[in-house]
C-alpha cells in the first residue's frame, strides 16, 4: 500500500477535474492525503498558495514544476496519454473537452446533399 510503505520508486497517473496549474501541483502539498512519495517542501507549499492566490500565478508553477522534475526529481514524466478522434464529414456535433472526455450527445448525421 503506497500511503504505509511507499517503494522507492512507482509509476502513478493523475488527473486534475479542472484546468489549472494549482490543481495538478497540489499533488505534491505537504499536507495532500494523495502525495504518496511523502516529499515535502515550505517552498513548494508557499509557491502553491501564491498560484491559489493567483499572485505570479503562471511563473510560479513553472518554478514549482522544475522544483519536481528537474531539481528534486520528485516526478519523472513518462509519457502524455494522447487521443486520436476520426469523425466522416457525414457527421457534425462531436464535442471533445479539454480532459478528452468525449461527448456524442449533439452528435448528428447530416442528410444527404443532393
């Protein structure tokens, strides 16, 4: 189990409900349940509530970021998944969110042109 007896190294994916930068590094908080590789850092969590605060928001989390990747090497990004959607001209409506959770509700056959 990763929160009694995390190994020194495992592979994890994670996925923000929302699109900004302080809901994917608050991962890494001190205090988040969810930061199985018990890292922790003062700085880390005050630059976390700098981008809350939407003070520097944007430098911020490029800093944090090269903390975890590049400095402390907390995480080391494998690999994006990657979608690839194919829809005929026959069909209009397709709706891909920013998540790529796709939705066909809207999605309708065109009559055919004579």
């Amino acid at each position: 189990m990763l929160t009694q007896d995390a190994p020194p190294v495992f592979r994890m994916g994670w996925l923000s409900t929302i699109k900004n930068q302080w809901a994917h590094l608050r991962l890494f908080h001190s205090s988040n349940t969810n930061n199985y590789t018990g890292w922790n850092s003062a700085f880390f969590d005050q630059g976390l509530e700098k981008i809350r605060s939407k003070i520097k928001a944007h430098q911020t989390a490029l800093q944090l970021d090269q903390l975890l990747t590049q400095k402390e090497c907390i995480v080391i990004p494998l690999f994006h998944y990657r979608q690839y959607h194919v829809l005929s001209t026959n069909w209009k409506g397709l709706r891909v969110n920013p998540f790529g959770v796709v939705s066909i509700e809207k999605l309708q056959k065109d009559s055919p042109k004579d």
